[in-house]
C-alpha cells in the first residue's frame, strides 16, 4: 500500500471519530502504534492524533507509545556485551525525559514522549512513553533485566485491560508480543545482555542488562515475522475490531486476550518445556 501523499486534512474531531468507532472510549488505557503517512495529511501534523487519542480515552485513560532509546550503539558491543573502554566516554548516558524514542518505531513514539506532561519508564530498551490519567503508574519502577516482563509497562497494561491500537502500522510491529515472547514456557529462549549507561543518584554507571532478545526471533527457527502471522490468526479466529483512523487502515485489540493467544501460539509452535532462565 503507498502511502498517501495528498488529499483531505484530518482534523482531530475527525480522527476522535474514528477511533471511537473502534471501540475505544474513556477511560482506556490504549498501546498506539502509528504509521503517520498513512493517516494521511493532519492539520496541527502528529498532535493531531494524538490529541484525538486523548480526546477518546478521557477522562480516565492512558495513551501509551513503545519509545525504545535511539543509542545506536549495539555494533560496539563485545561478545559479551560491553562496551570497550574508547566508546565509553562517547555515550551520553539514559535520560527518560530527554533520550530520542528510537527512530525504527516510527515518529509517533518522539511525539508522545515530547508532549507535556508525558511520563517515561526508565528501561532504556523497553521503555515506554506515556500521557493520561495512569501515566505515573505505567511508567514507575520498570525493571532493568527482563523488560518486557513482570512489572514492566506491557505487563500493567494486560493488568488494567488495556488495549493496542495498530494505526496504519504492520502487524508485526506489535510491541505487546514481546511480553507473550517473555511470558512463553518455551526451550532455548535467546538471552542478551548488554551495557547501559545510566545515572544513579547523580553519578554515572554502567549497568549490564538481561533480556530476551527482541532483536531477533526468541527461539531460533521462528521467522523473522512470526508476530504478524500470530495478529493475523488472533484476527482470523474472530478477535480485533478494524476500521479506519483517517486513511489508515487500523486494528484494535484487547491486550490480556492477544497476549493469552500468543503465548498459546509460541508453546504450541515451539514447544512447552520448562526453562531455567524464565
């Protein structure tokens, strides 16, 4: 699908429609993906969709966005995942209110985290943006090792019955999964660590980071796209709403539910066995 590149502005009370018309309402806590050039030209530019999110949770929700950190310094790592003494001083270390969300997600994550009063979770990684009623309390004390599991943003949002919009974005771009990939009773799971520089209690320190590796599949053999035929299989079997959110086409999805069936898919795809490192 192209892009579109002309036709009619989107207002925010017409994308508030839309997402209205997708099931989404006050007080929801919604995960958006967003690919904004396919919504198509917005007055006001992203603030336009996401003020339209805020209009259509409120009062009461939560407006959630997959940041990530745009470091961009995996490359340096060692075998081992540190990084050589040369580099260290080159790195600026983690700052949640000031560190760029990471470019591969897209604009929408930068908007959100830059718009006033947003809140963000202090896994460099796994982190996560938010704004709304329950920003504190999604972004608070999001565990360094294992990110995307127990205690993290993704975990609480499954929590509260949360949901995740895929506006315009592909379906296996659904950050949510990363939490099923963690919650799966599976064999051989990929673990990475790697070295983060963060500030604590006002001095630099270096921390090594454990996580399952969300850079590739979590158990070798599965294909590098294995979350969009899991979203397309949650949708086939008769779960989502989809519509459209200006020209984009987009898909709403309970969190707790499209997190239980990916977690059935993994164990089922890849084998229930126990593993150590869960």
């Amino acid at each position: 699908m192209t892009p579109p590149t002309a036709g009619p502005f989107r207002t925010r009370a017409e994308l508030t429609g839309d997402l209205l018309r997708l099931g989404l309402g006050p007080g929801d806590a919604v995960l958006a993906h967003g690919a904004l050039s396919r919504v198509g030209r917005m007055i006001n530019g992203p603030d336009t969709l996401i003020g339209a999110l805020l209009d259509v949770v409120s009062p009461g929700g939560t407006v959630l966005g997959y940041t990530d950190w745009a470091a961009d310094y995996d490359e340096l790592l060692t075998p081992d995942g540190r990084v050589p003494d040369q580099w260290r001083a080159q790195l600026a270390p983690f700052d949640p209110e000031r560190s760029r969300a990471a470019r591969a997600n897209g604009a929408l994550p930068e908007w959100l985290r830059c718009w006033p009063g947003a809140r963000r979770s202090g896994n460099p990684g796994a982190s996560v943006a938010a704004i709304g009623a329950g920003a504190d309390w999604f972004t608070a004390d999001h565990p360094l090792d294992y990110g995307y599991g127990p205690g993290s943003p993704l975990a609480r949002l499954v929590e509260s019955g949360g949901k995740v919009a895929m506006i315009g974005a592909p379906w296996d771009t659904m950050t949510l999964l990363h939490h099923a990939e963690h919650l799966a009773d599976l064999p051989a799971k990929r673990v990475i660590n790697y070295e983060v520089p963060l500030i604590i209690d006002g001095k630099l320190n270096w921390r090594l980071v454990r996580e399952y590796d969300t850079s590739d599949p979590v158990v070798a053999g599965l294909p590098d796209d294995y979350f969009g035929t899991i979203v397309g299989e949650f949708v086939a079997a008769g779960h989502g709403i989809r519509g459209s959110v200006g020209a984009a086409d987009t898909l709403v999805v309970d969190a707790a539910a499209a997190c239980a069936f990916a977690v059935r898919w993994l164990e089922r795809t890849c084998g229930h066995r126990p593993n150590p490192a869960a």
